[in-house]
C-alpha cells in the first residue's frame, strides 16, 4: 500500500482514533495497524496534526510507542490528566496501566 494521506484515509484514522476511550491511550503504530496500515504510524501523526480540520477527535489520546506526548501539543498532557491518564514521568504515559486494549 503507498503511504499517500488522502481525505479517506484521514477520516479512517480519525475513526479509530475516536473510538479510544476516555482514560486510555493507544500508540501511532497501534492506530495504523487498526486500519491495516502497520508499517505507516507517522502517517498517522501525520493526519493527526491536521485533525482540526476535519472536527473534534480525541487525538491527546494518541502518543508514540513508549507514551511519549506530542513535543508541540501543550494541551495533550492537561487533557490526557482531566481523564486520570497515568504518567510515569513527565512526558511520558504509562502505557502498561493506560494502553487501549482494542
């Protein structure tokens, strides 16, 4: 598959990402292999970063591998706490208690 962003696969990662629930978090890789994209996780940061353009998505609720934040997002870390979102240091979530078992 090419890893081309389209409006269609935009709103097929937004899709998945919305289904995320509250207090919880899923990785850029876990969302790609959702959608049967495995090898494309930046694809899916990609996307991320133009969400507001296509409406409101819980896209604090999506971090790296290791539960990294979002280095530009100010907001994820505060939003991501108002769910009780876990940290086990300040940038990082702690993906064994908070990973989105899907």
């Amino acid at each position: 598959m090419s890893a081309v962003l389209t409006e269609d696969l935009i709103y097929e990662i937004l899709s998945a990402v919305e289904e995320i629930p509250e207090g919880a978090v899923a990785s850029y890789g876990q969302i790609a292999r959702l959608i049967g994209r495995e090898k494309n996780a930046r694809l899916v940061g990609k996307a991320l970063s133009m969400s507001e353009y296509y409406g409101e998505y819980p896209c604090h609720r999506v971090v790296n591998h290791a539960g990294r934040l979002a280095p530009h997002f100010k907001e994820q870390k505060e939003r991501l706490l108002e769910e009780h979102v876990e940290f086990r240091d300040e940038n990082h979530v702690d993906m064994k208690k908070c990973r989105w078992e899907c």
